[in-house]
C-alpha cells in the first residue's frame, strides 16, 4: 500500500517572500557578535604634545650575558653585551639624554656651528 501524500498547491504567480518575525533579544546580539561598536570609546592616550624619542632596553636574564640596546630619534643605535659594557652603555645613555637636540633642543650641538 503506497502511503497518502498531500500535494502542495500550484502557485498563480511570483509572491515575495515573507521575513521571520525578528526578536529585540536577537537582534542586539547579533549587532555584538558581528563587532558593531554600540558606543565610541575615549582615546587611551591623550594628546600632550609628549612622544618617545629615546629608548634603552636592557635584557638580563638569570645565568646569561646582559645586554642593552640604546635608540634614539637622532639616529643613536648602540648594542652592548656583557656586564660591563652594558653598565657603560647605560651610562652613556643617561649622558645622551643631556645632550641630544630632539630630547634637550637647548642642549649644544656636537656638530658643526653655521658661520
């Protein structure tokens, strides 16, 4: 025996499709995960006038040589590794901040003066 089956109607002509009803909940989480910013957040760092110029990095881990890095916007790019001569680089640096012209713009010039 062959089961009944319905058969659908014939549609009478092109009818646009219906949307699903929408819930509020729905929608806002979908607005979250889709990373839509429901508020601006302030700028984390305000706008001083100040910037980096100089940086000294110094990596000393346990049981291994020390080294330092010195950068500076002036175009100062030293390296030093071993104890000594990164303690004399750190030395050198704190000096350096004295005198470069874009941390200290009144500090003398190491260059030539203009006649």
């Amino acid at each position: 025996m062959t089961p009944h089956l319905k058969s659908l109607s014939t549609p009478t002509g092109p009818h646009p499709a219906e949307p699903a009803p929408a819930s509020a909940a729905r929608a806002a989480a979908k607005d979250a995960a889709e990373g839509v910013r429901s508020a601006l957040r302030p700028d984390p760092r305000p706008v001083d006038g100040r910037h980096p110029v100089a940086w000294l990095t110094i990596t000393a881990p346990r049981g291994a040589t020390p080294t330092v890095h010195s950068l500076c916007a002036c175009g100062r790019d030293l390296f030093a590794a071993g104890h000594r001569r990164a303690l004399a680089l750190i030395a050198d640096h704190e000096q350096h901040r004295t005198t470069c012209p874009f941390i200290n713009p009144a500090a003398p010039s190491t260059g030539r003066t203009a006649a």
